[in-house]
C-alpha cells in the first residue's frame, strides 16, 4: 500500500479518516450501490472536517468544488483541491468526460501518438479482426490470424503451457480455434510472434499505463508496429492514421467520442432493413389478395350479405358460447375416458401371439395374419408351421414376414435349424438331476441385488469337464423307484458350502442317462459309457431312522457313497497338493454353543441321509469359446444332448446374439425359466462382443497410416501409446456400466 499507484481500498481510506480527523461523504456512480456512503473517524479528538469525493465506477475517485466556485466549463479548466485549495497539474488528472466516456478517452490518447481509433467489428473476434486490417487493410481475415496463432502455440508448448492454469492444454487450445473466443494474454503474445509484430495496445481503464507493449520474441526481422485499442477490457479496436482519418471521416460515422454518431449509423441500418421487410410483406399481401378477388366475385351475392350474417352470427356465438364449454369439457372427458379404456385393452394381454415361422413369442403390434403372405407368395408356405395361438389365428411377426415378401428364409425360421429337440415324458428332471448329466459343470457366482433383489452375475463363467458315468453308477439304488435323497453338488469335497442342494429320484436319472448314452450323438462323441449292471450292483441304502443307540454318532456320519463319489475322477483328488480347506476360511453365523439348530440347518438325524458329490473335482476349466458345445453340454435340461446345427449345415446362416434372442422368446418356454442359462448367455455375448472390439481395435490404422502389428505390441511402450490414442479404451462401448459406455 505505501507504493505509489496501488489502488485505495476501504482500510486505508478509514486510516486517512483517522488520522486527518475527518468525514469523507463518497457519492457513487454504481446503481447498485447507496448514493452516499460516509466513513469517518473513530473517537476524534476535535471537531471533524467534511469532504466530499466522488466514486466512478469503482475504479477512480473525483474530487468536488462548491456550485459557486465550480466552472461553466469542468472538462476546460483545471481542478481545485479540496485539501490544499491549490489548482492540480492537469497533466496528472483525468478529465470527468474522459473516465466516463471511455471512447472519449481512448480517442485522446490515440491522438496523442497521431491516430484514430477505428471500430472493425468483432462479437468475440475483435482483436483477431483488428489485427487482420492492420495487416491486410481487411479485418475479414481474423480467421487466418485466429489458426495462426493457434498453431504456433501447438509447435512451442513449452512457451506457453505452463502459462495455462485453468484448464487442459488441448481444450484450452480447441477452445481457443473456435470462433467467438475472447483473446487472452497468450494468444496475443503467439500472434505477435507468429507475425513478428510489435504491438502498441492503447488502454481506457484509469488504473491501468496508457500503452502495452507486446512484442515477438526473438524476431528473424525487425518487427512491424500496430497499434490497437482496448476499450474497457472487453473489445479490441483498430487504428488509422489521423490524415487518413479526416479524408474518410464522414464515411467513418460510428467513431465519435460520445457515441451518438455509431448508434445513428445502427439505428439507419436497422430503419433501412425494416422498410426492405415492410416492402416485401406487402408486396406479397398483395399478391395473395389479387387471387382471392377473382373467388369473391364468383360469390359476390353471398359477399354482400357477409358482414351482416357474420355480426348476427357473432351475437349467438356470445350467448351459446358457456353452453358450448360445458359441451366441449364433456366431450373431452369421454375422449380421456376411451383413450384409457383403449390402453388398458392394449396392454390387457403380453406376449402371447406365436409367429407361425419363427416360434417366437410377441405382442399384438407386432404380428399379422398369414392370410396375405400365402395369397400373394404360396411358395413361401413351406417355411411355415400351421402353428394358431391366440384368437385361434395363424400369426406371422413383421421381421418374418419381411424376409418372406421376398422370397428369403429368415435367419430365425423354424425349419433354419432354429428348433429345440424334443424331450421324452421320462425326461421332467430338475436342476440337480441334469446337472448330474450333465458333461460340462458351469459355475457361476449370481447374487441378489442391494435394491429390487434382482439377480447378477458376479465374476466369470468357469467351465469344468465332469465324469458323467462316475456320478450316475455311484447313486444308491433306493427300495422305491419314486424315492428320493439329498444331494449337495460341491466344487470340491472339503469344502463345506455347497453350490446346489436338493432333492433327487436316483431311477429318474439313470434311466434318462441311459437313454441319453444310446440315443444322443453328442453324448457318444464324448464317449460316455455307464454301467448297465447298476441295478444289481449298487446296494440298496436304507432311509430308516437309526436306532437310539447310534444316534451319538449320527452327526458326524455320512452315506458310504460320497467315497467312491470323490474317487470317480481320478486319483489326483487323493494328492495333499491342496492344504487350503473351506472348512478354515468360513466361519458359521451365531454362537455355535448356544444355537439350538446346527450350523448346516440339518437335524441330528439327517446328515447321515446327505450325499455329497463333487463330479468336477480336479479336472482342468476349459474355455467357452475352445469348448465349441460347452453350452449344450452344460445343459442337458434344454438342448437334450443335441448340439445346434453350425451355419453350413443351416439353410441362412445365424449371428449368436440372434440364436440367444430367439432361444429366448421361443414358445417353449425352456431356456427363459433357466436363469443359469440366461446369464451364461448374457456372459458369453459379453465376451463376445469385448473380442471382437479389440480385434477390430488392433486392425484399424493410426493416424501415421501405418499399421499395427503384433510385434509392434512388444516394444516398450507400446501398450500407452495404444491407450494414449483411446483404442484401447474404446473396445469397452458395448459393455454396460463402463466409462465408454
């Protein structure tokens, strides 16, 4: 504060009231602000002395004379301080005129050096503008002068990044291209060393020197003076040369130090484009007019009595018009009434309507009869299934019956391999049952979610081979062939969770692996052979309570089964290479010592009744895109053994999404109440989807039109550099909840 030039703020100013003993009265010029504001000393220790100050602005303080002692002329004669009662040097005061006229201003220190300021126009572009006519005579060509610079600061960053704090360097740099952009100290500074200039900014704010001076730095040449205006530090004017100037001063109506003179040249501009538009609505008023004469006169009988009709019609019009409204309010509410009886009839019935060629499921909007397509095509008959479901119609959805319109067989046709083989009335088994017929185990983790308790897949699918024959001929034989047992279906034998429990008909599940062993191709490729003594050989097990006598030792007693269950893999699950147990990591909810229900929900008597199975332990996952039939295998329940025909074998060929979408909506509603299924699905198109993005990833070229190899992948770097060009981070679009997504 005590160096000179540093602006007065209102700590200093209370000093000065302080120390002076006086009442400083300020009158301000910002509408926002209290006419007066008084500030004066604390605790004086005499009489305090008014003055009066001025405040324009906010940014320059006036003094005052009295009305008796104040000039005709302020702007003309010096000023008088109020302190010293001396005249001040008028080189060192601003005229009032001048500080609140900044044109007035900026036109005196213009001719202070020889020139004239010269308005060019800009709305975001008037230094580029200005620069452009001081250059070419021309302000059209901010454009170049605008990319110019731009580009000059992307070839030396280092000159300016750093200068940069208040966003990235590449959008403060595509910010700055686009047109409308103010100009900052930065790209003036790139301008002037782009073009070698030596720029001479000529200031209107008070606070700041009257000239800025920004040069190139290190200039091939010597620069080339310009000088441009800065008028309130919002808009850039241009410059010409005061002999210049007086020869084209009439022509040059918009400088003028009060203004008046630019706002009549705008206001003519805008009267003249106001006539122009008045010119032309009437001109074609007229025109309209001229074509409705010949029609009036044609009706001139019905003209003439027009005016009177009209006012006796407009006096019923005033009295039936409150009729009129109530009438209106009940239309209206009869037509909201049949429009919510006409949704309600919409949406009264789902997906009920059979496609008679596809087998699919869909709503009323989007079928039709097949009336039309056998009239007009007969051929296409033989692609149908004669299949009428709802109303007892034969129903064909539109994407069908587009392809048929044009003698095509449609990807999703019944008869293109697109059908699920059919099931014997043997085969109603449950989930544990085919799961124990099932060669290929696909574990997946699906939990609840937080919110809707809907389900989600959680990790990847792991696809384990699994030893069919093994599992089936280790069953007990039960004295029923209607009796059941439990089973736990584990990933391993040690472990104490289970993956699925339930309970199973032993017979039901030998009878259909013996079917499915004699009758299925798939399951002979995987040369599955079963036991056909298993009736005489396996012993029967008895599900009698024990006696009371061995009721001590029922809890930690097992079948004698699940030992040569675990032994049908092979003899690796013997090895100790494993020392990790379950058993360790998991601990039981509750006081164990206190609860009066074990830990595994069993009571005293039922562990013994318990058979734990774990068909996969040991064997190696697989891969679901290596394992080609990994799905049908998994799946007994839904394909029956029998694998989907590949695209030769099929009369058009089929995308996987499109077999998934079909297998969905198919009126055998089997593979939509198989949740498992539906996330195996879900997964596998998922990966689907990410491989096929990062192969495409890696065949596209960059921007050196060079290229990418795998061997390029190699080097050191190589990697960034791919993710610094968003390649990497773009395979990710079509997975849901991923940034690019």
């Amino acid at each position: 504060m005590a160096n000179q030039g540093t602006w007065a703020d209102g700590l200093i100013i209370q000093a000065v009231a302080d120390k002076f003993h006086l009442k400083i009265h300020i009158v301000e010029t910002n509408p926002g602000f209290a006419e007066f504001n008084v500030i004066q000393a604390v605790n004086p220790s005499c009489e305090l002395r008014l003055i009066y100050l001025g405040h324009v602005g906010e940014y320059h303080y006036v003094s005052s004379v009295p009305l008796v002692q104040c000039p005709d002329n302020l702007n003309e004669k010096p000023l008088v301080s109020a302190v010293t009662k001396r005249p001040v040097q008028s080189q060192n005061v601003l005229p009032i005129s001048s500080v609140l006229d900044p044109f007035g201003l900026l036109n005196n220190r213009f001719n202070k050096i020889g020139f004239q300021p010269l308005d060019v126009g800009g709305l975001g572009d008037c230094f580029f503008r200005a620069v452009s006519h001081q250059l070419y005579g021309d302000p059209n060509g901010h454009v170049y002068i605008r990319m110019s610079g731009v580009e000059y600061m992307k070839d030396n960053p280092e000159r300016f990044i750093e200068s940069n704090t208040e966003n990235c360097w590449i959008e403060y740099l595509s910010n700055m291209a686009k047109q409308g952009t103010w100009a900052d100290g930065l790209i003036i500074q790139a301008v002037a060393d782009k073009f070698h200039l030596k720029i001479h900014i000529v200031e209107t704010n008070p606070g700041f020197a009257e000239f800025n001076v920004v040069q190139a730095v290190s200039p091939p040449c010597e620069p080339r003076l310009i000088y441009l205006g800065h008028v309130g530090e919002y808009h850039y004017v241009s410059s010409v040369p005061l002999v210049q100037y007086a020869d084209t001063l009439e022509d040059q109506a918009s400088i003028s130090t009060t203004g008046k003179c630019k706002k009549r040249k705008l206001n003519e501009n805008i009267q003249q484009k106001r006539n122009k538009y008045m010119k032309e609505l009437m001109r074609r008023k007229r025109k309209v007019t001229g074509q409705q004469t010949q029609s009036l006169k044609k009706n001139k009988s019905k003209s003439q009595r027009k005016p009177e009709m009209s006012l006796k019609k407009y006096e019923q019009k005033c009295q039936e018009k409150p009729e009129k409204s109530t009438i209106s309010n009940d239309n209206n509410d009869q037509i909201i009434h049949q429009l919510i009886l006409k949704f309600q009839d919409v949406v009264s019935k789902g997906p009920v309507y059979i496609c008679t060629c596809c087998d699919q499921l869909w709503y009323k909007h989007s079928v039709s009869s097949t009336v039309s397509i056998r009239a007009s095509n007969p051929s296409t008959t033989k692609y149908l299934l004669n299949t009428k479901s709802e109303g007892n119609v034969e129903w064909l959805c539109k994407t069908c019956y587009n392809y048929l319109k044009k003698d095509k067989v449609p990807p999703c046709a019944a008869v293109n391999g697109m059908q699920f083989p059919c099931k014997p009335s043997f085969f109603d088994l449950n989930e544990l049952e085919c799961r124990l017929l099932a060669p290929r185990l696909a574990f997946q983790k699906l939990m609840e979610a937080p919110r809707g308790q809907q389900l989600k897949i959680h990790g990847n699918i792991v696809n384990v081979p699994a030893d069919v024959a093994n599992t089936v001929s280790s069953l007990p034989r039960l004295p029923n062939e209607t009796g059941t047992i439990k089973v736990n279906l584990k990933r391993k034998l040690q472990y104490k969770s289970a993956a699925l429990s339930l309970n199973i008909r032993p017979a039901k599940v030998q009878q259909a692996a013996v079917w499915l062993v004699n009758n299925k191709r798939l399951y002979k490729e995987q040369a599955i052979t079963l036991n056909q003594n298993w009736s005489e050989t396996t012993n029967s097990v008895s599900l009698n309570e024990h006696d009371e006598d061995n009721s001590d030792h029922s809890d930690h007693r097992e079948c004698e089964v699940p030992d040569k269950i675990s032994s049908g893999t092979s003899s690796k699950t013997q090895l100790d290479e494993d020392d990790w147990s379950e058993d360790e990591a998991e601990n039981p909810c509750g006081v164990t010592d206190t609860m009066l229900t074990a830990t595994n929900f069993l009571e005293e008597n039922e562990p013994h009744c318990v058979l734990n199975v774990a068909p996969a332990e040991g064997n190696r996952p697989l891969s679901v895109f290596r394992d080609k039939h990994s799905e049908e295998l998994a799946y007994p329940g839904i394909f029956v053994r029998e694998k989907r025909p590949d695209n030769d074998e099929r009369l058009t060929p089929v995308y996987y999404s499109d077999i998934c979408k079909s297998e969905v909506r198919r009126s055998d509603r089997r593979v939509a109440t198989c949740v498992e299924n539906l996330f195996f699905k879900a997964k596998k198109l998922q990966m689907k989807a990410l491989l096929g993005k990062s192969q495409v990833a890696l065949r596209k070229c960059k921007g050196n039109h060079k290229s990418l190899k795998a061997g390029q992948l190699k080097h050191q770097g190589a990697l960034e550099k791919l993710i610094h060009h968003d390649e990497g981070f773009n395979i990710l679009k079509t997975l849901r909840g991923s940034p690019p997504y």
